[in-house]
C-alpha cells in the first residue's frame, strides 16, 4: 500500500489522512446489492489485507492518521474530524 500511495501521490504527504475503518464483511454486505467493480468482487482475504495494511500504516504514524469506526453515526464521525483538524489549525 506504501509503495502505491508513493507512486500515485508523487510521494506526497498529507497532515491528515482519516480512515473510516470498516470490517470487510460490512462493507460487502453494503454493496451486496449494487453492481460490483473488479475490486469489490476480490474475495474476503484480499479485502481483510488490504485493511490489515492501512491499520499497520495508521499504527506507524498514528500522529498523522485518525481511525475511526465508520459504524459511528455520521455527526459524531464528523465531530470527531473536525476536533482533529481544529487542533491542527491552532
């Protein structure tokens, strides 16, 4: 995943990244019901490592990066980032 983010971003470095982490079967269990794309027909261990690597990189820079459970409730989600970014701005 590092080396992707390297090669798309022209290795820029946000302040900020926010994942809205979510278990791989909730959100196959969302999309169930729409057409899938080439990567959300990938199976369950490709979605479980592709998470497994943005938590091991929020774990790495947990100062840069801001996890959340996106089972959250949308305003508690967006009080939650903006208190981050409020911070940032002081």
């Amino acid at each position: 995943i590092h080396w992707a983010n390297d090669l798309s971003t022209g290795s820029r470095v946000p302040d900020l990244v926010v994942l809205l982490d979510l278990p791989p079967e909730t959100g196959l269990r969302r999309k169930a019901s729409g057409e899938l794309d080439r990567i959300e027909r990938e199976g369950r261990e490709f979605h479980e490592l592709v998470r497994s690597g943005y938590l091991e990189l929020s774990r790495n820079e947990p100062e840069r990066w801001l996890v959340l459970d996106s089972a959250e409730p949308k305003n508690r989600i967006y009080e939650t980032v903006w208190a981050r970014i409020s911070q940032m701005l002081e």
